[in-house]
C-alpha cells in the first residue's frame, strides 16, 4: 500500500509567486534558462539552473555549479523569497491547458514505496542523469522540484479536492510562454490531512508519470542518508520525497513523434515499397495529417503526408509492450529498414514532443535538416499502467505530458 505523509512547505509569499516559479529544469537548456531568467534575481532557475549565474559555457555538472545552487537557496530562503509552513500538511495544486484542468495533492511520497516498486515506473533512468540530480539533491538537502505521479481514482479524495477548490487559492496566474493556468491551494485541517493519508495507505500502487529520473535521485540519496546516519529510525524526513499526483482519469498523454535525417541510402520510392510490407500507405497530400486511432500512423516525406496503417499479424495485442505504436514504428520502419537500433543513441533520429504540433515535423523535413517525420497515435494512461503494473519498461520516447509542473510552488527539505 502507498505510504504519505503530509509536510512543511517551503513557498514563496503569494505577493511574489509569480517572479519565482519557473519552467522544470530538464525542459530547456542553459541558455534558454538564462534568456527566461533575465535580471530577474527571483527566478527559481538561479537553484535549478545554477549555470546561469556564471559565463555562458561553463559546465552545469562542475561542482561550483552545484555550490551555487545551493547558496542561492540560502540566499532565497533568507531574503524571506522562500518561506517554510509552520505546520506539516499537503497542498493541492491545479494545471489547466485547452480549457481542461487536473487537480493534483502535493505529498511526500515513501523512499521504500519506490525501492520495493509500490511506486511503479515504465521507463528505464540513465546513471549520469540520476547522478545529476542526486547532487542537487545532496547540496540542497531538498527536492526543488517534485516529482510528477498519477493515482488510481478515488471518489473520496475527488470530494475533498472539490471542497477546497470551492474556496480561493493561495496561488492563481497564467504562465507567460503557454498560457497555461496555475493554481494552488492548502489542505491544513487535521481530519482532511488524515483522509487524504488514509486514502492513499488504501492504493497498492502509484505511477510515475513524468520525472523517472528525479524519482531514481530522490530515492537514492533517501537511501543514501539512511544508510550513513547510525540513529536511523525511519521516520526522517529524508525517507521521504515530494511528488504531485493526479488521478488517473485526469492526465492525457500526448503524442511524442519522431523525424529522422535519412532513408539508409533508399530512394523515396524504394522507402514506401518497403514500408508497404507491413503497412497499408495512402497518399494524403500536403496538408498535415494527425493519425486517427492505434495502429496508424502519419509520415511526411517529401513534401506529402501519408498514413500508414499496421498490418494484421504485425502486432500483437495481447503483448503489452508489442501492442504500442512506439513498439510498431520502431521494430518495422526504424530498425528494420533504416537501420535504427538504439533510439537512445543513435543520432540519425530525433524527438518532437506533440506539444509542438506536426507543423514542426514539416518544419524540420522541409528545412532539409531531416529527411522523414513519422507522427504516432499517443499512449493511453491505462496501457502506461498496465505495463508498469506487468513489470515492463516502455521503449525510450513513448510518453509527453503536458501540461508540465511548474516548479517553485512548493519545497521538501529533508530534514
């Protein structure tokens, strides 16, 4: 069963919200970070993009890097920027994009919930990335950002989010670059704080949706701390790392596409008779083409749009891993004609998240920079939790989220 606990944020005062919030940390580079962060002192990115604090070009792994993210958390912390609750309690935190809104409890999951897999992933973590994250960890004695998880639905804690939503929140803006909205709320009565506990300790299991690396880094250094503290005893804060969940019925998973910078020596034409093996291809013109449903998929090539459609006997439903699209268009066109093996590696393709729209897979085919773009019908939430509930690993680049957590709402120390 899933174990929370409630804890004592570290905020910005809401006069201030919106000079500190920022973007993740892992959805743009440095110099992205410094061009949003501007002369604002404020902006979160000076933590979580410490690099931008120092001349463009410097490594952000080197370890005055991570020195100053760490100094510039004191500084925040002691210029009243970020300010801790007195009392241990959880917080509700609501995104809307498109006119559709999720509701998400900010808690402190368990550090063993995610070691024994009660805390369930479906992708796999890259050593360097949680090594990254691990040190900014350590030097902040923080989670700065949370991790993005998702729960099975719940009628009890639906009513009660329902409640506090009723009221005004704590925090309310429309984020500048999207358009998305934010808003926040606090859950501080003792019996709602013991409900939402009580409700979760009835799950046998969360998902990790977005942040399987800052899970990974969380957990480690929980563990890590345990282990090198000889009066361990179990209920330190460390043991504990933060994480926004949302309901399952929720969170919709968009599309993540790909596009790739050649047709392994074929001709245009020697590519399509080789895709038609396994795919049924109708020409559909030079308007964007968006796939309709499972199994089919749209390509551009060429200055034309095609769909392509799986041939029975191509895939296997039965299979939580052959039945994913991702698993399809990498086995049959990546690997069997273009010779793509490893999507981690190999830099002949690349990944466009469909927040971007296929306009960018256009984009990028007709700037010459790529030669094919290949759009797929995106992952269900109950595929994502089948095959974590089965043990899987989803192939690399199946799920994008959106909208993204902001980060610097909330804060978990560690101690």
């Amino acid at each position: 069963m899933a174990i929370i606990k409630p804890f004592k944020g570290i905020r910005p005062p809401k006069a201030i919200v919106e000079e500190i919030q920022s973007r993740p940390y892992d959805v743009l580079n440095s110099d992205e970070a410094r061009a949003e962060a501007g002369d604002n002192e404020k902006s979160l990115y000076h933590i979580i993009r410490p690099e931008i604090d120092f001349p463009a070009g410097t490594d952000e792994h080197a370890p005055e890097v991570y020195a100053k993210a760490a100094e510039n958390f004191a500084k925040f912390k002691n210029n009243g920027w970020l300010v801790q609750d007195a009392k241990e309690q959880y917080y509700i935190y609501a995104q809307t994009m498109n006119g559709k809104t999720q509701y998400g409890l900010v808690v402190c999951t368990y550090v063993n919930d995610y070691m024994d897999g009660t805390i369930k992933k479906h992708e796999l973590t890259r050593r360097d990335k949680e090594e990254d994250r691990m040190k900014h960890v350590r030097v902040n004695n923080a989670n700065i950002e949370p991790v993005f998880l998702a729960y099975p639905d719940n009628d009890t804690l639906k009513a009660l989010i329902a409640k506090y939503i009723a009221g005004e929140p704590e925090y309310s803006f429309v984020a500048a670059l999207d358009g998305f909205g934010h808003q926040f709320w606090v859950i501080d009565n003792d019996e709602d704080i013991a409900v939402v506990t009580a409700e979760f300790a009835k799950m046998p299991a969360l998902y990790i949706a977005d942040g399987h690396h800052r899970s990974a880094a969380a957990a480690l250094v929980g563990k890590e701390k345990a282990e090198q503290n000889p009066n361990h005893r179990g209920d330190e804060e460390y043991n504990y790392f933060m994480a926004v969940c949302f309901p399952e019925s929720e969170l919709t998973i968009i599309d993540y596409n790909r596009v790739v910078k050649d047709l392994n020596g074929l001709s245009a034409e020697e590519f399509l008779a080789a895709v038609s093996k396994n795919f049924d291809v109708t020409l559909k013109g030079a308007d964007i083409y968006k796939p309709a449903c499972l199994h089919e998929f749209s390509m551009y090539l060429d200055g034309q749009w095609y769909a392509l459609t799986a041939k029975e006997g191509t895939y296997d439903d039965n299979d939580p891993i052959g039945v994913l699209d991702v698993t399809i268009s990498s086995n049959l066109i990546l690997d069997e004609i273009l010779g793509i093996k490893d999507l981690r590696s190999d830099k002949r393709v690349d990944f466009v998240g469909g927040i971007r729209g296929l306009g960018e897979l256009k984009r990028r085919v007709d700037s010459g920079e790529m030669k094919m773009a290949l759009a797929l019908y995106p992952v269900s939430m109950k595929q994502l939790m089948d095959i974590a509930d089965s043990g899987n690993i989803m192939p690399p680049k199946t799920t994008w989220f959106e909208p993204k957590l902001r980060s610097g709402l909330v804060i978990h120390e560690l101690s």
